[in-house]
C-alpha cells in the first residue's frame, strides 16, 4: 500500500461576503478533491490541542502523528535541523524574521517577501553587531533563525508576527517585560532597527518601492526536541515535500527523507507540477509521501481571497488531478486531503478550528459526502478526531476489509 497525503497549508476558511457566503474551498473548482471525498470517507481533525497555539508547527507535528502535547518544544528547532544548524543542550532556537516597521508599528511581518540573497546580507551585518549576544542563521526569505545559550529563554512568552500585524511593537515583545534575559532579548529587536535603517539592502528596496526589512523579530522559541523515527512508530518508510524549512525540519527529527523539488519557494509561484512529480518518483521507494503546500497560507496572512481560490485550485489541478491520474500504476493507494489549520482571510491569520479532511482508498467505499470543504465534511461518518490520530486513522481505514 502507498499512502499520500496532501496539505494544503491553512486552506480552510470561513465564509465570506464576497463569496456570497460561501468559504473559498466551496467557491473554487477543486473537482479532484470532491473526488477524493465522494469516493472515501470524511470527517474533522483537531490538528491543535486545546491551549496551544494554532501554528504550523503543532498542526503539521499532529497530522504526522505525534502529539504535540508530548513532543513539541518550539518551531525554532525545528527549522534549526532544516537549515543544518547543530542544537546543544542548552540553546535554544529562535525563530527569526526579518519584518518591516513604522512608527512603532509591525506593518509586514516578511518584510515584503525579501529575497534569500538579501537576507543573507542583512544576516551577516546583524552576527557582526550582536556576536556577543547569539548567532543569526540564514534561513529562506524572511524565515531566518538565532541560536541563543540560555535554557530559561524557552519559557518567556513569544509572539508569533503574523498574528499582530498592524499592531504596536512594544506591547507584543517578549514577556514577561521585567524579566533580564526578555530585556536583552527586546533589546536585541529594537536595536536591530537602528543598524538596519540605513542598511545598503534596505535602501535599495526603499528605493525600488519595496518595504525594508527594517527590524528582526525572535518568536517561537524551543529546545532540541526528542522524537521517534516515523519508522519505528508506524513501520512506514516516508518522505516529505515541501518549500518551507519547518515542514523539513520536523521530517528531520522524523527521519523521514526531505525530498527536494526545484522551485518549490513556499509561496504563490512555488511550481506545483513538481511536486506532484517527485512525489511518484518518491513512492517507488518511500511508502507514504507527505506533500505540503504553503500558497493557501501565505494568501490567508494577506487578506487575498483571489490568491487563496488561485492557490487551492492549483493543488487541486496540478497536484491532486495529476496524482490521481498516476497513482493507479501502484495498484493499492490510498490518498488524504487536508488543510494543517484554518487561516480566514477575515482575521488574516491562523485559528484552531478543527478541519476538514478526507481519505479515499482503493477498493474501499466511501460515505455520503460529494463535495469536499468545510461545511460538506460534518455530513462524513468521522467523528472529530485529535489530529495525531490522523496517521493511524489513515492506515488502519486504507488496510481495513
């Protein structure tokens, strides 16, 4: 058996307006999805654990079948391991972004898309000013990362960016505010906008009619997590794709093998026919493939309901469709459709809603859902599961009688 599972990073939605009423999943022509959910099963998982945060990182921890509750420390580690970036007992990664700000405010919190090359830049003149403090990494775009030795950092409250754009950066910098090692660490970020100001890189976006990645942001902190190899767990040899190093980072710990696809950017031009590619070569030698796309998220964080519909249409047609199309050459294959968690284009960021999911398998008969999005799926005979269910739920359904 072959297993595939597709995630479409913050697709699901609520209505909208514009939509008249309708979610972007119900508005867009996704006729390969409402296959797979016409000819399998559906329901709804609870990809993050009450009194999480609802990031991608605990979302895609559950979804590969491993509590959250028990084995997530921080997203900084996590894509520390996809960056190559060694972890010592006592540091503690930080997730990085390069963000723009303006009179005290967080405009952008990725700097408007800064390009990998510029951001090695800015990097480097950064590990120049704080070399006593931490050491920066360059990541991909505004996804960088700081390495910092002090354990105790790992508790301090956080906040992820794209959860206050818009909103006043002294309020939203790292808790408690009286706390020595927060201090330096603020100190750190608020610093960071006297040196990049007049950085060369940020006068020539300035000058070409781009934001400058004017200020860092530290978030999502977490020590060196231990993990079981996915092997081991569910007797499955897998792999992962995707253009984000949080995703290849968790496949690291999981020692799942990280497939690497040209041109998959995680952003709106990431080349979606590559995916779904590599992911057949993939399972000649993997048994489960977990293919994640960032686009539905990036135009959820913008507020761009064109973008999103664009976005879901494309994993539908050039992922879905061509998988589809493929997979039979495998005989027994099982396939899931699902977003990590929700990201509504009404509040621009991510939320804890349970999601829609739907698995089809061969030989298998489905439910009476015919279409997949978020309302169709309460009509499946699936109950509302913990999301790090999923990977048992999928297996244990596509080997059933």
């Amino acid at each position: 058996m072959k297993y595939i599972v597709i995630i479409g990073d913050g697709m699901a939605d609520y209505p909208l307006d514009e939509l008249d009423h309708k979610t972007p999943l119900q508005s867009a022509d996704i006729p390969n999805m409402d296959h797979i959910a016409s000819k399998g099963v559906n329901g709804f998982l609870r990809t993050i654990p009450p009194h999480m945060e609802p990031g991608s990182d605990v979302a895609n921890l559950a979804i590969m079948g491993y509590n959250p509750k028990t084995y997530y420390t921080g997203r900084g580690p996590l894509e520390a391991a996809s960056i190559g970036v060694e972890i010592e007992n006592d540091d503690v990664a930080f997730r990085c972004n390069l963000i723009t700000e303006e009179d005290g405010l967080l405009i952008d919190f990725n700097a408007d898309h800064i390009s990998t090359p510029e951001a090695e830049k800015i990097i480097e003149t950064l590990n120049h000013v704080f070399k006593d403090n931490g050491k920066f990494y360059n990541g991909v775009s505004y996804r960088n990362l700081f390495l910092y030795k002090n354990k105790k950092s790992a508790l301090l409250k956080s906040t992820p960016p794209h959860d206050v754009v818009g909103e006043n950066i002294k309020i939203n910098l790292i808790q408690p505010f009286d706390n020595e090692i927060a201090q330096e660490l603020n100190n750190i970020m608020t610093d960071s906008k006297l040196i990049l100001e007049k950085h060369p890189v940020n006068q020539a976006r300035v000058r070409n009619g781009k934001k400058p990645a004017n200020m860092v942001w530290l978030w999502g902190q977490g020590l060196k997590p231990l993990m079981n190899p996915f092997k081991s767990k569910y007797g499955l040899d897998g792999a992962t794709i995707t253009g984000v190093d949080l995703i290849k980072g968790i496949g690291i710990y999981l020692g799942l093998e990280n497939i690497d696809v040209p041109g998959a950017t995680g952003y709106f031009d990431t080349d979606y026919n590559a995916k779904a590619e590599y992911a057949l070569k993939g399972l000649k030698h993997n048994d489960i493939i977990f293919i994640h796309v960032e686009a539905p998220d990036e135009a959820g964080h913008a507020g761009d309901i064109e973008e999103k519909i664009k976005a879901i249409e494309s994993i539908d047609s050039k992922i879905v469709g061509k998988l589809l199309d493929e997979l039979p050459q495998f005989n027994d294959y099982a396939v899931s459709i699902l977003p990590d968690h929700a990201t509504p284009i009404m509040v621009k960021t991510h939320t804890d809603d349970p999601v829609p999911y739907a698995m089809m398998s061969t030989s298998k008969i489905g439910d009476e859902v015919r279409f997949y999005d978020e309302f169709s799926a309460r009509g499946g005979s699936l109950d509302i599961r913990p999301g790090h269910e999923f990977i048992n739920s999928f297996i244990n359904y596509s080997n059933s009688p």
